[in-house]
C-alpha cells in the first residue's frame, strides 16, 4: 500500500514551482507542510504522511499508506493528481491499489479489509509476529502486551474479542481515515491514536513536542464532537489533557466511550535501539549520542522536579567505567534468557547500576543511575526485562 509520483527532469525554478503549488494544495485541503531541511513533509493524519525529496533533476512525492487507511491512500492519489493538473511536465505516478485508475473506493476499502484479515491472522497465529512493529508507520519504542492481549494502534483489546470480531468493526482499530471524508471518524481514530501512541498522559507539558500533541488530541476530539455529538469519546482522557493545558472544556454533553482510551506510553515499554530493546516507561525522555553510539533515557518529569533516574544503553563497551569488574559478578538470566552481568554501587550518594546482557556475539552495555536505593532497585528490574530482537 504505497503510492509515488516522480516529477521528471525539473530545473531550480521548476522544482521551485512544485513547492509553491504543494503548498497552496495543502492550504486548501487544511493540512500541514513542514521543511525538514534535507526534505519536506505533508502530514495529513496520525499514521499518514507523504515525504517530498529529491534526486538530482526529479522530485519524489511517497507515501506508505499502509497505516493510515483508505482514505489516506485515496486522498494521496488525488493530490498529487491535482498538482499534476496544476503543472504540466513529465510525471510517473506509482498506484500499487491503482486507485488512480478507476476511482472505486469501496475497493480499496476491501483491500485494507483483506490486509487486517491477514494480520490478524498472524497475530493470533505467530507468536514472534507479536513481537513485531505492525502497529505504526515509524516509531522508536513498542508497547509491552499483556497476557491474553492484542496490541492495536488504538490500544490493546482482549485476544477473544480481537478473534472475533468481524474486520470491519476492527478498521476503526488499525487505521486512522476509513471512509471517503475527514468525518468525526476520522478525527476520533486520529486522537485515539495520537493517544495511544505518542500521549505522555500526566507528563503533557514535559516539553514542547509533549505539549503540542497533547494539544493536537483535544482539538481533533473537539472536531469529532462538532461534527458527530453522537459519537462515544474517550472522556476522561480529554479532561485530564484540558486540566493540564488550561484548555476550556469543549466536551460537554457528550457521549463517553464504554471503555477508557489506551496510552501505551504511561505503562513500560520497549525502547528501540538498533537490534536491543530496553525497557522503561514510555515516558521517558529520549535522546542519542552520535559520538557515543548511546540512546538516553531520562525520567520523566514535570516543571519542578529534578531528574530521578537516567538510562544509557549502547552497543559499545566504552560507556561503561568499569567493564572488568562488571564481567567479574555472578551471571544471571533475564526475561528474554539471555545472560546478565550487573554491578550495582553507590558513590556521592547517586545510586549505579552498571549491566552487560548477552546473547551469543551480540551485548548491550547499559549505564544506569538513579537518586535512591528504590529508584536503583527499580532500574535493575527493568535492565532484567530488556535484551534483544530475535535474530
């Protein structure tokens, strides 16, 4: 599910041109264009971007509409069948659903139906599948299942229901834009997804990309509402980013979801990091050092608070202090089997635990600090659950 147009043998003014137009097409279609400095994206819904890159005289328009849906898809195709209008030239457009062909959407609509009844049949049938990103177009962390729970984009479902409920009631539950028009659907599934996915819960004001997906949730709940009253919401969820945020509550009289939403990144998850995963909450504050090799993460936090605890995992040895002494302790096994080497200490009253999990050739080294005995404690348990990608 992809679709490509190329803008052939376009000179600096030409190209220029294509950017002007993408532009205009994005006011009136009231979604959003960003330059990214090497690229530039169009982010129509959660789950549903189209990147825009170049390549010497071409410029390339893609987009894997494989998790935004239907709608995403059919709307991708007229865009760029629209700036095709707009600007006469060579073009090559790349339909792999051929949506462009006959425009028959409840087709494609049946393709997507096709496509989750494949998935969920590996779901419930591999049990390294579960295991896998088939939740989310691009992410740097997976959420951790419970048992006799099937992770969804929208959160996880009891493994039952998921079996058997029929494909079109799970759509809703997989992709973000199901029918032809941005409708209350589609701006509920957008929200119920971005809280799934990327809401930070009580940490919502942490930073400034916290914060304004916090605020993007309850404008696109607000929307669903105008547009559909009827619709359940999830509620409760919404009063708890309005408090936050000091946004007035726009919700009122509406209908509450018989279950609350899911955010997956309140409850510990899997850090990705290149073939590891670390476990930490989904709170946590990411970031890389390039010289390093390492991924950081920070305890979450809000305003007045110090950090707690802090996280640094690498494939290189060098993060640690004191590799030998490491080495030397007592192996134990983790979660996953693999077998772990940890040294914990204490030195100016911060708290360490320095690991190395290894799994054959492979090893994770993982640095680790904390304020107190507890927090070192907790740290500890969560270096016992991480490790490694099967491979």
């Amino acid at each position: 599910m992809f679709v490509q147009l190329i803008c052939k043998d376009r000179d600096e003014d030409q190209k220029n041109e294509i950017y002007q137009v993408l532009g205009a097409l994005c006011e009136r279609e009231g979604v959003q264009i960003e330059d990214r400095g090497r690229n530039v994206e169009i982010l129509v819904c959660p789950q549903g971007k189209i990147a825009v890159t170049e390549e010497g005289k071409e410029v390339i328009l893609s987009a894997n509409t494989r998790h935004g849906g239907p709608g995403f898809h059919a709307f991708v195709v007229d865009l760029f069948e629209a700036l095709e209008e707009e600007i006469p030239g060579d073009y090559e457009l790349d339909d792999d659903l051929e949506f462009s062909k006959d425009n028959d959407f409840d087709r494609i609509v049946h393709a997507y139906e096709n496509e989750l009844d494949y998935v969920r049949k590996l779901i419930l049938d591999n049990p390294d599948f579960r295991k896998r990103n088939y939740l989310f177009d691009e992410t740097y962390y997976l959420p951790k299942a419970d048992e006799h729970k099937v992770l969804t984009s929208t959160g996880d479902m009891d493994e039952e229901d998921f079996k058997n409920k029929s494909i079109q009631d799970l759509m809703d539950r997989f992709y973000v834009w199901n029918d032809w028009d941005r409708d209350g659907r589609f701006y509920r599934n957008a929200a119920l997804t971005l809280l799934a996915k990327e809401s930070f819960g009580p940490y919502s004001k942490m930073n400034e990309q916290t914060e304004k997906t916090a605020n993007e949730i309850c404008d696109d709940l607000e929307i669903a509402f105008r547009l559909d009253p009827t619709l359940p919401l999830p509620l409760k969820a919404y009063d708890d980013l309005t408090r936050q945020l000091g946004r007035e509550n726009m919700l009122k009289g509406a209908v509450g979801m018989d279950s609350e939403a899911v955010q997956y990144r309140t409850r510990e998850v899997y850090h990705l990091f290149e073939d590891a995963r670390v476990v930490a909450p989904g709170t946590a504050e990411r970031s890389y050092d390039p010289a390093l090799q390492s991924v950081f993460l920070m305890a979450p936090y809000h305003d007045d608070q110090e950090w707690s605890w802090l996280i640094q995992a690498s494939k290189q040895p060098a993060i640690l202090p004191d590799l030998d002494q490491v080495m030397e302790q007592t192996p134990v096994k983790t979660e996953d089997g693999d077998v772990c080497w940890m040294k914990e200490s204490e030195e100016d009253g911060i708290f360490n635990v320095d690991a190395v999990i290894g799994d054959g050739e492979r090893k994770l080294y993982i640095h680790a600090l904390a304020r107190s005995k507890e927090e070192q404690e907790y740290l500890r348990k969560c270096i016992l659950l991480s490790g490694f990608f099967a491979g």
